[in-house]
C-alpha cells in the first residue's frame, strides 16, 4: 500500500498510550503534564537545541539518547520550562524519572523529560510527582488520549498539532504518529518547540538516528517565527517495533520507505507551527528553486522567511518584492540578481512581480488578493542550477508583540 494518512497522534503506532492532566504546574483549569509509554522498550534518536543555554531536560534527554539502551516513556510539563535552574533543575528531572519509573514499573533510564514555559523559575515538585502518579493512572492508546497529551504540552499554541500516517514496510503495515508543539521562540536549527514521534517500525537506533539527522534540516530546522532559537528545543522519536516488519538495519526499500513517512510527519508538524506562530493570520512559506547549491538554496530561504520586514509586508498584503530582494541579498548566499525572479502564490492564484533584473507590470491589486490569504507562499527562481528548498514561517502582527510583552503576566 502507498502511505496513508489517519486520524492519530502518539497512540496511533501498536503499544503506545499516553494522557495528559491537570497538575497546576502554573496554569489552572488546564492541562499541563502529559506521558507517553510504549509498552515494549524503544529504540531512540533525538535532536535538541543548539542554544549554548540548554533547559535541564534537555541536557537530561541528550545524556538518555546517547547512553541509554532503550526507551520506554516520556514525561512533559508546560508553563514552566525548567531552563537556567542549575543543579536543582537537573534534580528534578532525574526526580521526575524516578516516579515515573516506579509508576509504571521501567527503569529509571528509560524514561525521557520534556518543559516548556517561563525560563528561570524552579519545577514544583510537589505537583509534578502527583502528576506524574495520576498520569500513570490515566494512560490509554484512545485517540481521545492523545489529543489529552497534545493539549497539554501547549503554552500560547492556538491549535494542536498531530498527525498519523501508515505504510507498507516488508510486507507489514507500519504506522508513525506524532505531536508537536511551538509557537514562538521558534527559529531554525530548533525551536520552543517539542516534537514527539512515535512508530511501531522495527528499525535499528543507528538507522532511526540516522533518518532523523537526514530530515531535521529540512523540516523543522526550516521553519521560523521570531528569530528566537529556544533552551528548550527537543526532537524524539521512538519505536517498538511492534510492527513486526523485518528490522530495518541498512539503507534500500524498507528504509527509503520509513523516511518518506517520517518526512510527511515532520513536515506537517513543523509548517503547522509555523502557521500558528504567536499573533500570526497566515502562514508564510518561502520556496527557493534553481539554485546553485542546496546549502546557498536553504540559507536563501530561511533569510526571507525570517525577515521581520517581509513577514510585515505579508501581514500587510504589500507586494513590495523589494523587501524580498534585500533578505536575499545579505542572507551570505552568492547570487546574481539579474538571474532572480519572483513570485507570489497562494489560494487565490500565482503572479510574476519581478523578473530577471526588473519589476514586471503586474496589477497590485491582483498581487494584493493573492496575498491576502492564509497561506501564502514566495518563490524565488534563481536560474543557476536545480538545488531548492523551503522555508516556513508565518506573517508579523500587532499581537506578537502584545503575547510576548506580556508572556509572563
């Protein structure tokens, strides 16, 4: 069968269940820890940020990934990201594993800490260990179950992000589910962003290490909001292999296969946090064709995604490519201009606006309407070769700057 795309999140793939509660981490009336478990042990591969200041979990999850023989359970709390917390920090994550590994009878080592929220203030314990029994309690494979653990990991999230998938692997069904959350303090090479993915694929921990390193720079490492890389970024992925299709231990069919499945999942989950960046009315896609070199292509790309004068111009519906132009132009990339065209696309239709060297006599009024949707995409053709890439990020609105100067009020 070719890949499939189902109504799930992280209890889709056989052997996950998850929940989510209220534990009053900071928040109240809402959601705010959630657990995954898979019931046989996981082969592991993570991404985290590249911010020199990285939250505790963090550095917790990196040394878990690396030493760890397997996984079988995470646990994650939103409003308090548990990031510039010293040595008390780091205990309460190794706190945190401990009860969880007692709840559900695993060890200690097998269970991986995700935060999100305010930096610098302390996790209260004496919420999260209830949380972490009542979760424990709540844990089911229900679609329900799932939305309960999305929810839960959102902080200014407007909408959850899940997404399911199956396809053939060997001659067996296999199925990758996920969720994500992230909104702002989102830029490439990770964001406040969480990112949690979980297959029943059996498939060895270097080849899982191996097609997560491959698809994190073009998927969730092209996405920005803010120019803001966070503390806290983390990428998992993990599987069961409850699949039971012939392990997948080198590159060919089956592997080919798994990557094309991971690549949608991480793709939807990254543009959709694009999408509902902070204070953000649309998605802001940025597509870079016929460039000499895929690196020059990406770095094209995330500079015009990333420019505050161009995500204004979108919010704005201004076709001023002008502003375009100058985020390629000292983005590092070598280019010639004369050779660039560009392009806006979206619902309500696609026009040319400047062409090799020069602006076109395109109506604004058309370029307007096209740039008034929700989604809308640039495309920038350099005419020096077949390398591309795209970058996603979203428009530039009053209420950005209203959520973020008021984040923690």
């Amino acid at each position: 069968m070719s890949m499939e795309i189902i109504d799930g999140g992280v209890t889709a793939a056989k052997g996950f269940k998850a929940a989510g509660v209220a534990a009053g981490i900071k928040y109240t009336g809402r959601k705010d820890m959630a657990m995954i478990f898979s019931e046989k042990p996981c082969a592991v591969a993570g991404m985290f940020t590249s911010n020199v200041v990285k939250a505790a979990p963090v550095r917790f999850d990196m040394a878990i990934v690396k030493d760890s023989p397997y996984v079988q359970a995470v646990v994650v709390n939103s409003g308090i990201a548990n990031a510039a917390t010293g040595e008390k920090g780091m205990k309460a994550c190794r706190d945190t594993a401990k009860a969880c590994a007692d709840a559900l009878n695993i060890p200690a080592d097998a269970v991986l800490i995700g935060s999100t929220g305010v930096i610098g203030e302390q996790i209260p314990m004496d919420r999260i260990i209830p949380g972490v029994s009542a979760l424990a309690k709540e844990l089911s494979d229900t679609r329900e179950a799932a939305g309960n653990a999305e929810a839960a990991i959102m902080t200014t999230d407007t909408v959850p992000k899940e997404i399911a998938v199956k396809t053939d692997i060997g001659g067996k069904t296999v199925t990758i589910g996920g969720m994500s959350k992230g909104s702002g303090m989102i830029h490439p090479n990770m964001c406040t962003m969480l990112a949690y993915i979980c297959t029943d694929c059996s498939i060895s921990k270097e080849m899982l290490e191996r097609a997560a390193h491959a698809d994190i720079p073009d998927t969730f490492n092209m996405i920005t909001v803010d120019g803001d890389t966070s503390t806290n970024d983390t990428y998992l992925v993990m599987a069961n292999g409850l699949a039971e299709n012939p392990k997948i231990e080198s590159e060919g069919e089956d592997f080919d296969a798994f990557m094309e499945a991971l690549h949608y999942v991480n793709v939807y989950l990254a543009r959709n946090m694009a999408k509902d960046g902070e204070g953000a009315t649309a998605l802001f896609e940025v597509k870079v064709i016929h460039a000499d070199t895929k690196d020059n292509a990406k770095t094209l790309a995330r500079s015009v995604a990333g420019s505050s004068l161009c995500k204004a111009a979108i919010f704005g519906h201004d076709s001023n490519f002008g502003r375009f132009l100058c985020a390629m132009g000292y983005s590092g990339a070598g280019f010639d201009p004369e050779k660039v065209s560009l392009e806006f696309e979206s619902r309500a239709g696609r026009i040319c606006v400047f062409e090799k060297g020069m602006k076109t006599a395109y109506s604004e009024d058309e370029a307007t309407a096209i740039l008034s949707e929700d989604e809308v995409t640039v495309i920038a053709d350099m005419d020096e070769g077949d390398a591309k890439a795209t970058a996603w990020g979203c428009d530039l609105s009053y209420d950005y700057v209203k959520i973020n100067a008021d984040y923690r009020s």
